[in-house]
C-alpha cells in the first residue's frame, strides 16, 4: 500500500514536471508502456496499443456506457477525451469522460507477479488488470466497483512477464 501510495506520488511528480513535453499522439508515453521488475522481468505493452491516434479497444460495451482504451499512445474521441488513455462514453452519446491519460499511472505487481496498472485522473480512477493470454488481445471491462472507480482487464500475450 505504502509503496503504491509512492509510486503515484512519483508518477504525479513525473507527470507535472514533465507536462510541457507531453504532446500528440504519436508520442511514447512509457509510465503505462513497460515496466522492469527484478523477480519477474519485462512488461511491454508497446504492441498492444495503437499509433495512430485510434484506440486498439474502441467502444466496448458494458451495461450505459462505452469504453475504449489505449495503452502507450494516446488516443482522442472528440468532444471531451482528447490525449486519453481511457475514454468513457454514454450509449446515449451525449456524454464523455476521461478514465485515464497515459502519463499519470502506477504499476501494482503483488507477490505472485500479478499485475494491475492504476490510472488517475482528477475525479476517476481506473485500474486495468493485466492477464496473460495466448488468444487474441481482448478487453474485458468489470464495471465501476465504487462510485467513479473503473475495473478493466486486458487478456493478451504481452500482458505476460517477458511476453513481448
Ligand atoms: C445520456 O446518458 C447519461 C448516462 O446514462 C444520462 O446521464 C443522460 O441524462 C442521458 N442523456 C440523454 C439526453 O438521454
Ligand atoms: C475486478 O474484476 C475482476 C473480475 O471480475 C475481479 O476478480 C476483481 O476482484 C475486481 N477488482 C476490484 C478491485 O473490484
């Protein structure tokens, strides 16, 4: 908890100072991207998400909203998301919200090498759990467990230490 607590404060310290620099969506934004851990090796999700400003999971449905989501580059759905990581949108289409940006997140790893990237952002969190598949890349989105707190997982081969 300590150590997660941290690694936000380290991730938000990152972001702020490192705001002027973050720009289009062509840009590498590696804080939700990779990640090193001495005990269990390498993350890289820099296959899963998408370049060109076009998120790899595009309008998921789950009960009143659609989510999309893009790991590593940022994607927009204009009016409201724009440079997003996560984007929340009412099947009425009359509402968006940003879920995450890929610049303000933190990796929880526990014990057992299980993975969960945590993005905030002002009002909402979103954590993505990170399952290891061989099938194709799938997103699986859980549903809001407490008011504005979003609970997604992501099958694929890269989600798996050393997978990519
Ligand atoms: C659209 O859906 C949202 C969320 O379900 C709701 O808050 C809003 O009132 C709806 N708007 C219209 C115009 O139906
Ligand atoms: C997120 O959803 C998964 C799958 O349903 C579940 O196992 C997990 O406990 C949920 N996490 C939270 C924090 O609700």
């Amino acid at each position: 908890m300590m150590l997660t607590i941290v690694l936000l404060l380290l991730c938000l310290q990152t972001h702020f100072t490192e705001h002027a620099s973050i720009n289009g969506a062509n840009t590498l934004t590696k804080l939700d991207c990779t990640y090193q851990d001495a005990r269990f090796g390498h993350i890289d999700l820099s296959k899963v998400g998408l370049k060109g400003g076009i998120p790899a999971f595009r309008h998921v449905l789950k009960d009143a909203y659609f989510y999309s989501y893009n790991p590593c580059y940022p994607f927009s759905e204009e009016p409201s998301c724009t440079n997003v990581a996560i984007c929340q949108i009412s099947k009425n289409g009359s509402a968006y919200y940003v879920l995450g940006v890929n610049s303000i997140v933190s990796w929880s790893i526990t014990f057992d090498g299980k993975v969960t990237l945590v993005y905030s952002v002002v009002d909402r969190q979103t954590i993505v759990n990170l399952a290891c598949s061989t099938e194709v890349d799938q997103l699986v989105i859980n549903g809001e467990y407490e008011l504005r707190h979003y609970n997604l997982t992501l099958y694929s081969k890269c989600a798996c230490w050393n997978g990519c």
